[in-house]
C-alpha cells in the first residue's frame, strides 16, 4: 500500500490512491464532491492529498454501493464514522433495509418467472407463414 510522507504527513494524490485501490479518479473526485470522502489536505498546488485512512473509506463505500445503498444513506453513515461514534446500529439498519429490499424483489422475479414459465408451457405454434424477412434469414 503506498504511503505519503515517510513522517507520516498525509500526501496520497488522487492518482495514487485511484492506482492502488482500483477506484478511477473521476469516482474519486465524485465521492469528494459528495462528502463521502474527504482529502487530509490539499498541496501547495491545490491538489487533494489523502492518508493512508482512504483505503478502508473506499472499501467501506464500495461494499455498501455494492448493496445499493443510496449515496444521501452512505454520506451518513461516513458521517457518522468520522464522528467517532459507533455506527453499528445505522449500519446494521441500512444492511436490514437492503435485505428486505432484496428479499421484496426475489418474490416479484420469481413472481414473473413462474407466469412466463406459464406463459411458455401454454405456448401453442399458430402455424402460420413467417413474415418474407424471417423466411429469407431462415433459409
């Protein structure tokens, strides 16, 4: 894992950090707009210096956008793991409301797959001509 400064002073570019963990800049620079992350500082340049804390910031907000949770949700939670305070409660809610979510949408696919399987199984050939294109493509 590439560090800043061998004292320790945060200097991790966007490049770097985007290099290493696998997330592109443009994502990054988003995720600074949105609050979800914040640099330690900028340069003398202006440029967005990062500490080594970025990393499980990243994977943190990769592994909750991976359940879908929405962005307004994951900046609280960022919220509150800078604060300091224990999140695992709001954590824990998001992950139950996401499962339930997730449960809600199994029964409505499988909901559609058995009426489509349905459909199929009723499924009668008209035997009627196809139309000039198919026949030509067919042939």
């Amino acid at each position: 894992m590439p560090t800043g400064d061998p004292h320790g002073a945060p200097g991790l570019k966007i490049g770097q950090v985007a290099s290493y963990s696998g997330v592109p800049v443009k994502t990054i620079r988003f995720y600074c707009d949105q609050g979800l992350i914040r640099p330690a500082m900028r340069s003398d340049g202006g440029y967005r210096l990062f500490d080594d804390s970025i990393y499980a910031e990243l994977s943190l907000i990769r592994s909750l956008r991976a359940m879908d949770v929405p962005l307004s949700e994951l900046c609280r939670i960022m919220e509150v793991r800078r604060s300091g305070i224990c999140n695992c409660t709001s954590l824990k809610g998001s992950i139950e409301s996401r499962l339930t979510a997730i449960d809600q949408r199994i029964q409505e696919l499988a909901a559609m797959r058995a009426e489509l399987a349905e459909l199929l199984e009723q499924w009668q050939d008209c035997g009627g001509s196809r139309p000039p294109e198919e026949a030509k493509a067919s042939a």
